[in-house]
C-alpha cells in the first residue's frame, strides 16, 4: 500500500512539474513590469507600441508562443539573423498562424536565437501588417 502511496504521489509531482504558463499584458510596459522580457519568454526587440500582448510558454522545453499588434509607425524592427524561410515553410508558417489574413499582407521570418548556455534555439516570426498583428513561437533547434 505504501509503495502504491509513494508511485501515485512520484506521478503527481512529475505531472505538477510540466508546467507552462500563460500571461496577458495590455502593453509593452506591464510585459516588461513582469519581466518577460528578462526572462526571455518575449523578445527585446518588442515594439514600445505593442499592446494586446499574449504569451504562452513551457518551462520544460522553453517553447514559447506568442502574439501582438502594434502601432503602424512602430513597427517591429527584427534582428539582422533574421531571414525569409523556403516559400513553401512561410506559406504553411503564414496560414497557422495568421490563417485569416490577405496572403500578400504577411511576411514570415526565421531567425536563429541562442540562449546564455549556447543551446539554440529558431524564431518563428509572422508579421500580418493588414491588421498589424505580429505572432511568433520559439522552438529548440
């Protein structure tokens, strides 16, 4: 019985430690209040016109998705690495997560990240700019 006790409690905790998390920010500056952008769950280069701010990562594999619209004398100015992917990948990439959108109003992006330890990581970046609406998601490499 004790055995039984102890597996069911291992269980429990194993599943209470996959843990993510989801947070909604009316602008860039209460993202930043937060620290998400510290932590790195939303990118530096957050516009400071970014506002309807939603994030959802997983702290076991560090994925990360997300979504923001901005201001359109603000938009968002991605790093250097960032690069226009096959045009097939930014077709399906532009399709799941701007599925409502004018084809010829998004442009997606990948863009190699690299975290403090040199594990690496890849930015997916959708930019809609008909609605102004940026959604990106993170991934290991």
């Amino acid at each position: 019985m004790k055995l039984r006790v102890g597996i069911l409690l291992s269980v429990m905790f194993a599943v209470a430690c996959g843990e993510t998390v989801e947070s909604r920010y009316p602008d860039r500056a209460a993202a930043v209040a937060d620290g998400a952008i510290r932590r790195g769950w939303l990118p530096e280069w957050l516009p400071s016109s970014a506002t309807n701010i939603e994030e959802w990562h997983d702290l076991d594999t560090n994925r990360t998705v997300a979504s923001f619209s901005y201001e359109a004398s603000d938009a968002p100015v991605l790093p250097s690495e960032c690069r226009f992917p096959d045009p097939r990948t930014a077709k399906i990439w532009a399709e799941k997560k701007a599925p409502e959108s004018v084809s010829s109003s998004v442009r997606v992006f990948r863009c190699p990240e690299y975290s403090e330890t040199d594990r690496a990581f890849v930015l997916w970046v959708v930019v809609e700019e008909e609605t102004r609406r940026v959604y990106l998601e993170r991934t290991a490499a």
